[in-house]
C-alpha cells in the first residue's frame, strides 16, 4: 500500500482514536499517526542498500515502478516474486514495542500506529498473492531465499 493511504487512514484513524480517547492527548495522535507512515522508512532503506543511492525521490519511484511491474504479473509468478525486504514489518517488532511499554507509554501510541499499518498491508496483500509477507520479519527472511527479485522476473 502507497504511503499516502497510509497517511489518509493514519489520519482519519488517530483523529477517531483523538475523539473517543481525548486523554491520549495530541502527542499520542502524532505518535499513533506518524508511526503507521514512518514505519515505510524501512522500504527507503532497502532501496538505499540495494542500489547505494540515498535519494528518496527515486526510492520512491523505482518502488512504484516495482510494485507497478509486480502487480502486473499474473498472480502465480506474484507468489514467486518479491519486492523488498522490510525489516520493522513484523510481529517481533510489535512484540518489542509491546515491551518498551513498560517505560514509556509513548511506546504504546507507536504499537497502535505499527499495527494500524500492518493490518491495512495485511489486507492489501491478500489481494495480490495468495502468501502474507511481513508477518515475521525471520520468516521473510527465510522465505527470500525462495523468491525471485522483482527487478530478476520478465513479465512473461
């Protein structure tokens, strides 16, 4: 999912959460809602690895043009294929913001907007593959050995 739904339903998310829950206060809505767009600077990070360019604006770019190229494929070659590695998407990075709760309550804002932003990637995903990625970042990792690169699968 593009960052700007993620932005659009971290918004309307937090205001909602704001409303119901005032005491949460406006640092716990910019937490909640920076965090489920923010946790994506992973996707910049594997650009920036994989192509040792630092430029957001082409990470950007060439992720469109991937997930463009992935979703294009027919959905037997999708589950073959991988666009990415995302290292805070999964369910041992929740399980440590979970832990950090204990000293710091702002930690909890951010499991909030972590799990809003997987719950919406969850639900993207399971319209274009028949697998579920970034549930467990050692799983996806494992599992890559077993996938094709985006950039290494022809579209035939």
């Amino acid at each position: 999912m593009y960052p700007s739904y993620h932005l659009i339903f971290g918004i309307l998310f937090s205001l909602t959460c704001f409303l119901l829950f005032p005491q949460i206060e406006l640092i716990g809505l910019s937490l909640i809602l920076f965090s489920s767009v923010l946790i994506d600077a992973d996707h910049y990070l594997f650009y920036a690895y994989k192509k040792r360019d630092f430029n957001l604006a082409n990470s950007y770019n060439w992720f469109v043009k991937n997930v463009n190229k992935f979703l294009s494929l027919p959905r037997e070659k999708r589950n073959e294929t991988y666009v990415g590695f995302c290292f805070l998407h999964g369910i041992e990075v929740l399980i440590i913001l979970l832990f950090l709760t204990i000293f710091s309550k702002s930690f909890f804002f951010i499991f909030i907007g972590f799990s809003l932003h997987f719950l919406f990637d969850y639900f993207s995903e399971s319209f274009s593959m028949d697998r579920i990625d970034k549930f467990s970042v050692i799983h996806d990792f494992k599992q890559l050995k077993n996938l094709k690169f985006i950039e290494d699968v022809t579209e035939r």
